[in-house]
C-alpha cells in the first residue's frame, strides 16, 4: 500500500489563500459549543457487544495541534468544534448530548421523565448519552421519542433509549407525516447503493488523522453500532398542532422538502425553545447530498425557515438543532435563522438566473460567489454542502441532469469513453504523460479528469491509478467540505489498494430490513427483481405472514413485481412463511428446502421461482474504477 503523499507547494498555498480569507475569529463559536457543559465520558468512548469501540474521539488528539497544511484551515476549525462532546444544558429542562456521534440527542424533562429527540444512529451511543442524562438529571423513564426527520442518525438508535416492552406498550413516537416511506426508500430501496457511497462521503474506510478522516462538516463521524427502525405511533401531517407529552406543550411546524423529504421543527412554550430539526445547523447544508437521495426544496427551505421565524422568533430564547450547538438570545436566534433563509433562498435565486441566462450547471458552479453579508459568516460556509454541488442540485431539480447540449445528451459510458479518450491522446503513455504535466502544474482538477479516463480503460494500469490517487488526494487536502474531502482521499485510498474481488455478493448489514412492515418489505423485493433473469415469468403468490397474520397478492408479470394487500388470486399459489424467514431467503442465509424442512415454510417451489429472479446486491461494489 502506498503511504498517502504531503501537501504540494501547490496546495500549501491554497490553504494559504483560504486562511486569509477566512471571517474574523471571535471565539463566540467556541463558547457557545462549551456553555452549559456538565460532564461526559473519556474520549466519548463508546463500547459495542464485542468490548470495542462503536464511537470514539480518542483518534482526533491530533486536533489539539496546529493545522497542517494537508487539511483546509477553515475546516479543521470546525473539526475542533466539533470535537467538543459531552452532555450540556440548553436550558432549565432540556439537555443535549453532542458529538456521541454525528447528530445531537436532546433530553427534556418531563413531569414524570424524559422526551427524546433524536435518538443518534445507532443503539449503544444512543444508550451512553441516556446513562449520563440519568447520571445526573435522575434515574427516570423515557415518556416519549421524538424523529424530527427521516434520516437513519435520527431515529436509528431508538432501542438505545426505549426497550421492546416500551415499544409493546405504547411508548410515544412522533414523527412528521411520511416518515417511513422516506425512511424505507433511502434506506432500502436505494440502501446498497447509498451506504456504499456513504463509505466515502463519512470516510468510514479511511484512517483518522492529518492525512485522513478529520470531520463530517455536520458532526464528526457516523458511529457504528446497532441500527434499528421502528415506526412512529403518530404522524404530525399539519403546521399549528399542538400535543402535550409528560407535561410538555410542543407546537409542530411541518417543513416538507427541506433537509429531508419529511421533516419537522417544533417550539416548545415553557421553555421558550426553538428546534430547527436540521433546517437550521452551523454551516452551508446539502441541497444534494453526495452520498445520494432526492434533491432538496431550496425555495420551501428558505420558506420554512421563514415561517419558523414568523411563528416562534419573537419568543424564542434559545434555539437549538439536531447537529451543532445552540444559539441563545432572541436577537441571535432571529440573525441565525434570517441568513440561513437568505443562505438557499440565494442559491435557489441566482442558479435559476444564471440558467435562465442559458449557462450551464458546471458553468454556474464555476461563477456564483456568495455575497459579502453571507460569506462574512462562519455558519454558511461549505462544511457539508458547497455552492458547487449545491447550484447544481436547483439546477437539477428544475432542469434534470440534461445541459441542453446535444452532445451530451447519450455520451459513451465511462469505460468505453475511456478507452476513446486514451486512443486520442496517443496511447496510454501519452494521456498519462499529459496528467503527469497537469499534476506538476497544480491543475489537479485537469489531472483527475484526464487521468480517470485511463483508469477506467485500463484499471490495472498502476501507473495511472497511482497518479489519480495523488491528485485526488491534493484535492482532499484542499477542500472545505468535509464530505469533498472524504470522497477524495477514499477515492485515492482504494485506487492505491484496490479490494480484492469476491466470488458472491458481499451484502450489507439487514438491521433495517429486518424491521419493515410487510408491504414496506415487498417494496423492497421489487427493486432486486432482475428483469432479464424474470423475462416472461409470469407468477401469482397468495402469500401470508404467518407472524402478523398478514397477507398480500404478489405478482410477476411484464418483468415487474407487484404487490397488494388483502388481496387473492384463484389461481395463485399459497405461500405462508414468516417476514424473518423471507428475509432469510432474501439475503441467503437459508434455501426453501431447508425452510421447508424446518417448518418454516409451505409453498416453497412456488416461491423459489420468484427467488430465483431476484438479485443480492454487492455492497462493495467499484467506485473509482470499473
């Protein structure tokens, strides 16, 4: 393996030129990121089953040092905040535990106990910042769980704060309306594909350190302990509705479109506090989020936050969200929340101008600048989105991925692009040649451009995989958002060692899978049908859970499965298993026969035939390379 190369001179310099651009350092960031701190645990260590760690700081020491010139200044600045961990209080009443993981994890006290909002990624963090809430706000029940959104580091360590009986017997789950089907549709329908790119988006394959992993932008990492899903108990579907859990008044504002498809603020009177969800966070949020999901409502984002705005801020005393830290006074929380509206109302506005004006995305990106009022601001800086990505996700949400140039309208895939593009430049020798020229000239973005059409061409070609991985990395280096950097340098990573392939599909972890409703998993069926595999299959199954006692018409025809509830065929054949053995069959942890013979399944040559047409997704599967 090659080590990972030092800043060029070409890049000490860019981070030079960031440094003396960046706003005035006041300190006020770092204050309100400690104010109301109460205690915390070593290193915010936390321990899986097995005795290691599922979350940790202890790598980021290197974070009290001074910043190299292999991290981008400005965010190794917000890499320090966001290493700051522990549990604090808001306000009288609610507490937050930060930087147990990506997200935040909010506790208000009840009259009888302790409403959760947000319960982190995973089961064990989630679990850990419980016990030190107990440690010193008492030994009290959870009343109540809060989902401000749909995305998995907010409602995935929900068994760390509530057990099985909880759930049996009725513990309150809120959540904004569509919450599971926008959960199920990142999740599992695109889940493969979206966690493998969130390997690179979070940096989870690279190591910790100067040359490495510093930050997420949003949080530092994502941990890696058990996640679960479990579906809310009521849905919040209208702005203005009012509820009382255990004693607290909450009044909802629906913000659909926004950070994600379902999403929620709430204001809580008797505290005189404000919950943005993740709408409102110390930095420039993704319109698109590299990893993959739908592009976001820049117009309705700044419209919610409007609206929160007009219907809290005059009474809002402190204002908090669901990663970062609070901002307290109404005159601060109203500053914050007018430039984050102006932040993507901005972006939405001059994008459509510009496109209007007949430019393209890529040529938006390169053009539009933030405007002085905004870019004087730490928090609208590109930890986590970029204006380059982020004009072209309104581009795209009103346009497509089209530019309008017929050219570009059915260009070659990459490999067979590759292979024309290195017969152009003369041979390997030549376009590798010219990517060495444009390396040593500091082009880096020409480098990885050039050069990637020689990869893909001729992937063993080491030469040029190690130049891709060098003017990658220069690239990582460079770059604010902590998500560009991650995707750079675990690009350059698995260029430099390539993983070895694998005779059957490496599958992701099920954790998710394994909680779906029964329609929700079908859903998921229809998306691993192979349609070349299934041809001319036509099939009908009367299925039947045999655990919920429910039961489903699924069908194949025209190379597409579809399912219903409560419906039969005549002529269908009867299935009857359990959702967990179907899952079993899915991921091939089990056959039919062995089902069968076990008794866990009737009708298992039926179902075969539908098996038999469905793909296992690879989780691993080639990023950087064909």
């Amino acid at each position: 393996m090659t080590t990972p190369h030092d800043a060029t001179s070409t890049t000490r310099q860019a981070q030079d030129r960031v440094l003396a651009s960046l706003p005035l350092e006041t300190g006020q960031d770092f204050e309100d990121a400690r104010r109301g701190f109460i205690d915390t645990v070593p290193d915010a260590t936390v321990l899986g089953a097995r005795g290691t760690p599922v979350w940790t700081l202890q790598p980021y020491g290197f974070l009290d040092e001074d910043c190299p010139p292999t991290v981008n200044p400005s965010l190794w600045r917000q890499a320090r905040l966001n290493a700051i961990h522990g549990l604090f209080e808001v306000t009288s009443g609610i507490y937050q535990v930060r930087n147990f993981d990506i997200s935040n994890i909010t506790f208000i006290e009840g009259e009888t106990g302790y409403l959760v909002v947000d319960p982190l990624t995973s089961a064990e963090p989630a679990a850990a910042a419980l016990a030190l809430m107990r440690k010193h706000r008492g030994d009290k029940p959870v009343t109540g769980v809060i989902y401000t959104h749909s995305h998995v580091d907010h409602y995935g360590g929900i068994l760390g704060v509530a057990s099985e009986a909880d759930i049996a017997a009725g513990l309150p789950i809120l959540a904004p309306e569509g919450f599971l089907e926008e959960a199920v549709s990142e999740n599992v329908l695109a889940g493969n594909a979206m966690s493998r790119r969130a390997t690179y988006m979070y940096g989870s394959l690279l190591p910790r350190g100067p040359r490495g992993h510093v930050d997420s932008g949003l949080g530092k990492a994502v941990s890696q302990g058990q996640v679960g899903l479990v579906p809310p108990t009521k849905t919040i579907s209208t702005t203005g509705t009012r509820l009382t859990i255990d004693g607290i008044e909450i009044e909802f504002q629906v913000t659909p479109g926004t950070e994600a498809p379902a999403e929620m603020n709430f204001y809580f009177p008797q505290f005189k506090a404000l919950c943005m969800a993740e709408n409102c966070s110390c930095h420039m949020h993704n319109l698109y989020t590299p990893r993959g999901a739908q592009v976001r409502d820049a117009k309705a984002w700044s419209h919610y936050i409007h609206e929160a705005m007009e219907m809290f801020g005059g009474q809002t005393e402190v204002l908090f969200a669901s990663h970062h830290w609070p901002r307290w006074g109404p005159d601060r929380a109203e500053a914050f929340l007018r430039k984050q509206r102006d932040l993507y109302k901005y972006i939405h506005d001059q994008t459509l101008r510009l496109a209007n004006h007949g430019l393209t995305p890529k040529e938006i990106a390169e053009t539009l600048e933030m405007p002085p009022s905004l870019a004087e601001e730490w928090y609208t800086r590109g930890y986590y989105g970029t204006l380059s990505h982020n004009t072209k996700a309104v581009y795209q949400r009103y346009l497509g991925w089209f530019d309008g140039n017929p050219a570009n309208l059915n260009p070659h895939p990459p490999v067979e692009a590759g292979q024309r593009y290195v017969e152009l430049a003369g041979g390997p020798e030549a376009l590798l040649a010219a990517g060495q020229k444009a390396y040593e000239a500091g082009d880096y973005r020409w480098t990885a451009e050039l050069v990637n059409h020689l990869v893909f061409a001729q992937p063993d070609n080491e030469a040029a995989r190690s130049l891709q991985a060098a003017a990658l990395e220069q690239l990582g280096y460079q770059a604010e958002s902590g998500p560009w950097r991650d995707f750079y340098l675990t690009g350059a990573q698995e260029l430099r060692t390539p993983r070895p392939k694998s005779a059957t599909p490496r599958q992701a972890a099920a954790g998710q899978l394994r909680a779906l409703p029964g329609d929700k998993l079908l859903d998921s069926l229809s998306v691993r049908l192979n349609g070349e595999k299934a041809g001319n299959l036509t099939l009908a199954l009367n299925l039947t859970f045999t655990d919920t006692d429910e039961r489903f018409l699924v069908a194949v025809e025209n190379a597409v499965l579809n399912h219903w509830s409560d419906r039969r065929d005549p002529t269908g054949a009867e299935v009857r298993l359990s959702r967990a053995t179907l899952i079993q069959l899915v991921l091939g942890e089990t056959d039919t026969a062995k089902a069968e013979a076990e008794g866990q399944l009737e009708g298992g040559a039926h179902l075969a035939r539908l098996l038999s047409a469905l793909d296992r997704f690879d989780f691993w599967f080639e990023i950087v390379s064909p």
